[in-house]
C-alpha cells in the first residue's frame, strides 16, 4: 500500500512518521510534485495541483471532520472521501460550548468587569426554562454537545436534516421543523456542515426567528454566518450576543468589527482541534479496513457534501 500525505498549515513529517509506524506494511511519503502515485491520501486543505497530480487515488483520508475546502476541488475521480469521525473531537466540542453556553447564562463577563473595578454585586439568578439551547447539526459533534449541555438541565432541542431520535433532546428536522426549532431557541449552536444548502444558514431571516435576546455560538465554519446580519441584530438589541469561533476570512483581519464589539467573543478555530495522535490511529484504522473491503465510519457522500 502507497500512501501519499499532503497536510497544510502544519509539520508534516511528524504526520508521515506517525502514520509510517501506525502502517508498517505500507509504504508512506510525503507529496512533493510528480511524485509516485498512490494508492491513498492523508490530507488537510491540499492545493489542487496535489488532485491534478494524484488522479489514480483510491481513498483520501482528511486530517479534519469538515470536508468543504476539499470538495471545492476537482478531485480524482473514482477516490472515496473519508472525513474524521470524532478522534478526540466531540469531548472538546462539548467542554467549549458547555463552558460558551455557561458563561452567558451564568453572566461570567459581567462579574469578570465587576472584578476589575473589585466591585462585589450579585446579579439575579436566571431559570434554565427560560435558556432553551438549540443545536443545529445532530451528527457526530452535534450529538455529544448537545447531550452535554442537556446534562446542565437546560432543555435542549436539535435540528437535523433526517428525522433523529436523541435522549434527552426535542428533534427538529426538515425545512417545517427548522421554524418550529428556531422559533423555541434561545441559545443557538451551529455544529452543521459547509455545503450549498448550509451556507449563509444564520442571516437575518432565521436569527430573527429565535427568542428575543438569543445568543449565537458558532463552532462548525465562518461562512454559515451572515456577519453584517448579525452585527446589526446584536445592534438592534434583538440579539444579546455571539460566541464566535470561526470566521469567513481566517485568521480574523485585526480591523474586523468582531474584535471590538462588546457582545462578540472571538475564537481562533479552535473549540475541537485535530489530535495527532488520536487522527492518525482511527485513519490507520481505516486504511487497513478500507484496503481489506471491509466497511468504515465518515465515508462522505460528496452530492451532499458532508
Ligand atoms: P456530521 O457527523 O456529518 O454531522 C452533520 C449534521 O448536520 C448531521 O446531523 C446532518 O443531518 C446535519 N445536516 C447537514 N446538512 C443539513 C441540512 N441541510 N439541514 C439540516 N441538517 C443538516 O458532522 P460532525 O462531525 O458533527 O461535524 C460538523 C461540522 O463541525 C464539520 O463539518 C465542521 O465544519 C465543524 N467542525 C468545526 C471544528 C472547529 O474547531 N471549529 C472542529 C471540527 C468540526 P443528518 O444527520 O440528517 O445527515
Ligand atoms: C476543523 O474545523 C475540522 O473540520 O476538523
């Protein structure tokens, strides 16, 4: 087995040497151009010269569990997409939107601007009834996050394209229960995949559709998000405010309105990094099986995009 790795934004060779150890049999090498072809791929956002180069691939492997920027290329025909499944993703997840949902709810901030001033003043408890969190995208991430945050006892509500069924979580699915799932959401989570139907998905028209005083935390990728809709909603007063760890143009540019507004938080990507270690067994794990004809998770339906 032939084993090619394009990884960008980070070191590479610890990615070949992990993987060459995890598949002694294979044969592993990171992708310079014109070299030899393989019989599958390691990747994460590689240029489109590395598919022009590669078209004989028979499965491409991506270090990551969104797959939009691999799509957008023109990819070897007949290779099957495998997107991480978990991998160390969905405990991470849940601890960052548990500890987003918590901080609004809690009003950490404020009491972070009453210390700074050594001002001692409590605030009035809130109820959880009245903090409804809706997570859009029950899959993988969406599932844990939104089991995590039921566990705080806030009522929790789904939404999903397929029609689910998830402990301790109201299920919406479809473009009727997207109205009724917005329309009892106070808290909104977006865990859905990039694709044509998904994009610009939080704009005027839907955020306006959430409970007066809706908070927004956005963790799956910047382009679901509508900015200047958001920011005027935040302005207008319908929206309180917005947890934000993914952007439209990566790393936010340093004059971008987000960085100063008092009611945005901002994230650099990171609420569910890639683990190496972790990445690098379950893609082991799936080569092997994949090669052996056996079936794997996160096989990615690329007419639907994710
Ligand atoms: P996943 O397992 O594929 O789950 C996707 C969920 O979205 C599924 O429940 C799917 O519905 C739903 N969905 C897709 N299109 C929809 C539509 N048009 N309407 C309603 N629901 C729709 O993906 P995942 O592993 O949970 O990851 C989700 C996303 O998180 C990734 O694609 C990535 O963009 C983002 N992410 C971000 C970070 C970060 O650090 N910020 C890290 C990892 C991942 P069905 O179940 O009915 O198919
Ligand atoms: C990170 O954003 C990922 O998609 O894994």
């Amino acid at each position: 087995m032939r084993i090619t790795v394009c990884c960008s934004d980070t070191k590479v060779a610890p990615w070949v040497e992990g993987l060459q150890a995890a598949l002694p049999e294979a044969e592993v090498s990171e992708w310079k151009p014109g070299a030899p072809p393989a019989d599958y791929a390691m990747v994460w956002s590689p240029p489109q010269a590395f598919c022009d180069d590669q078209q004989q691939l028979k499965g491409i492997f991506n270090t990551g569990a969104g797959v939009d920027a691999l799509l957008k290329l023109k990819l070897p025909p007949d290779a099957v997409v495998v997107r991480l499944d978990d991998a160390g993703m969905s405990v991470q997840m849940a601890e960052f939107v548990c500890h987003a949902v918590i901080r609004h709810f809690r009003e950490l901030d404020a009491y972070e601007r009453d210390e700074a001033q050594a001002k001692w003043g409590f605030r009035k408890p809130k109820l959880r009834a009245d903090f409804p969190v809706g997570v859009m995208g029950l899959g993988v991430l969406g599932q844990r996050v939104a089991q995590a945050v039921a566990s705080f006892e806030f009522p929790v509500r789904g939404w999903s394209r397929s029609p689910k069924q998830v402990e301790g979580v109201e299920c919406f699915s479809g473009d009727e229960g997207f109205r009724q799932f917005l329309a009892g959401t106070r808290i909104l989570v977006c865990l859905l995949p990039l694709t044509e139907d998904t994009r610009g998905i939080m704009n005027r028209a839907t955020l306006s559709q959430l409970l007066p005083q809706a908070y927004v935390i956005n963790v799956a990728r910047g382009a679901h998000l509508v900015e200047d809709d958001l920011l005027a909603l935040l302005d207008e007063g319908h929206l309180a405010g917005a947890a934000l760890d993914v952007f439209r143009t990566e790393p936010l540019p340093p004059e971008h309105r987000f960085w100063t507004h008092p009611k945005v938080t901002v994230t650099p990507h990171t609420s569910a990094r890639t683990l190496r270690e972790e990445s690098i067994a379950q893609i082991a794990r799936k080569m092997r099986a994949f090669s052996r004809g056996e079936p794997i998770a996160g096989v990615v339906d690329r007419k639907k995009g994710y």
